[in-house]
C-alpha cells in the first residue's frame, strides 16, 4: 500500500490465515517503520482423529480423541448416557493434553466394551465422535459403527454358500 490510512482487510478469514503479518512503512527521510502483528483466528472444534479400539479382557486398552480447536477443546467422555468423571474409579482414568484427550483402561472388562462418546467443546460450539472399545473376537469395520462377532459371519457366508450350492 502506499497512501497515509492504510489497512488490511481479510473478508471471511479462516483459521489458515493465522500467523504473523508485517506491515512496512518508509518514506525518503528515515528507514523504513517495521511493525509485526500475529492474528490469531478462533474457530469451534473439529475432531481430528478418533479410533476405535480392541483390546482382549484384563490387558491395558486406550481410547484416544483429537480435537483441534482455538481456544483449546475441554474434553468429555461417555458410556451411552453416563458422563464418565476423570477421577480414575472403576479402573478407567481420563487425561487431556493439548488437543488430545486419552481414556485409558488399566483392566480391561467384559463390562468395559462397547459405545464412547468423546464431547469436545469450547467458546465457539462443540463437536462428538462415537468411538467403541470392542473385544478380539469382534470385527470392526473402521467407520465407528457397530462391532459383529466372527461367529456370525462365519454362520452367515456358511448359509449363503448352502444357498448357492442348492441352485
């Protein structure tokens, strides 16, 4: 730019546009006037990674949730309708980091499987994945949805292979 008043304008700024600006002011008296500003661009949370886990009865199994959000994303966990408290009762402890937020079972039981809700929310919204704690003899399909045991499947291709060889 080069008049007395100007600015710059970011229409519709996203959280990629943070960083540091500098803006250079100079003339044909003195060197030129360096100013640096950091623009800082808040925006509600989004989770970034939530896997779902398996892990056999009495071994260590850890359910992980990223979020990335500005400020920072407070974390909550849920079995079904239960919020789960980070007090590490009934063997199940909850550590938040940064934008990681870990629920870790140090003893795996029967009673441990099944449905996590990860709820990370700050100023600007809030966001949840569904992330399940399933057993070794359970097939997952990666898209968070419900696990099915081996046996089932076993019996299911067994009867369509029956099916088949009838016709």
């Amino acid at each position: 730019f080069e008049s007395e008043e100007e600015y710059l304008e970011i229409p519709e700024i996203s959280k990629e546009q943070s960083g540091v600006y500098e803006c250079s002011a100079s003339n044909d008296v003195s060197a030129p006037d360096v100013r640096t500003v950091t623009i800082t661009v808040n925006y509600p949370p989004y989770i970034s990674d939530a896997k779902s886990n398996g892990v056999p009865v009495g071994q260590k199994g850890i359910l992980q949730c990223e979020a990335s959000a500005l400020p920072l994303a407070e974390f909550k966990w849920y079995k079904e309708d239960t919020r789960l408290l980070k007090n590490g009762l009934d063997g199940v402890k909850i550590e938040n980091e940064g934008k990681m937020s870990m629920l870790t079972f140090f003893n795996v039981s029967e009673k441990d499987y099944g449905n996590y809700t990860c709820v990370a929310s700050n100023t600007l919204g809030n966001t949840n994945a569904s992330i399940i704690l399933y057993g070794p003899g359970a097939v997952h399909d990666g898209n968070n949805s419900a696990s099915v045991p081996m046996c089932c499947l076993w019996l299911l291709s067994t009867v369509l292979l029956h099916f088949l060889f009838q016709f």
